[in-house]
C-alpha cells in the first residue's frame, strides 16, 4: 500500500467496520485512545465535505511500556493510528500505521524487534476483518 502502512478494504459498513475493527484490536491488547472524526473536523472549521473518516489512536499497554522503557522519546511516535475510511465510491478501507517503518527512525535493535511484535498483532487484526 504505502512505505508507511498497510491495510485492506472490507466487506461492511462504515460503522460496523469502526465497532470491529475496535473489537479486534482488543482481542490484540489494544485499547483506542483517540478517536479522531476527521470528517465532522473539517466540516465543522472547513465546511469542506469527504466521506466518513476516522483515525484511532490504539496502544497495547504492555508494549508500550518496553518501548518507552527502551527509548523514553519514542512517545513521539505512538500510539499506533488506524484508519478507517469510505472512498468516493462508497467502499470501507481499514489502514493501519506499520510499526516498523516508523519505527525505523530509531536506531535501537529493542524497539525493532518491539515493532515486529505490533506488526504482527496489527496483521492479526486485518485478517480477522471480513
């Protein structure tokens, strides 16, 4: 997809895609943060219209916690966003921020192999979405 992410387009709805991609991240010990409705944003201080788009900002606690023990800066490069958006032609994608690219910056072999770790929790969670 991108040097920067990864991601598919599902079979569902707008909002049974946010709610189930929300509950397969918890099964992965992510828990959403933030939850930025970049549609209603831009309307509201813009008046500009889009389809439906929302950023999530999940963390996995335990993770988190070896990476900031790791490297205490790294906090400028979490938590982990994922995307999900309608297109212009009314299809649902789900996008995911790839840890290891991002992560890349950091010249620390702990937080890369803390990064495998994310992504491959994060591939979990796109197999699951139908």
């Amino acid at each position: 997809m991108t040097k920067y992410g990864f991601g598919k387009t599902v079979n569902l709805a707008f909002d049974a895609a946010l709610e189930r991609v929300t509950q397969e991240l918890q099964k992965e010990g992510f828990g959403v943060l933030t939850e930025i409705d970049v549609q209603a944003t831009l309307k509201k201080k813009l008046n500009a219209d889009m389809p439906p788009y929302r950023i999530l900002g999940a963390c996995n606690p335990p993770l988190a916690h070896r990476a900031l023990t790791a490297e205490p800066p790294i906090g400028l490069l979490l938590p982990c966003n994922v995307v999900v958006r309608q297109d212009e032609a009314g299809k649902v994608r789900v996008e995911f921020m790839d840890p290891r690219a991002v992560l890349e910056l950091v010249d620390n072999p702990e937080i890369a192999g803390i990064a495998g770790e994310v992504r491959a929790k994060l591939e979990r969670v796109m197999a699951a979405l139908p």
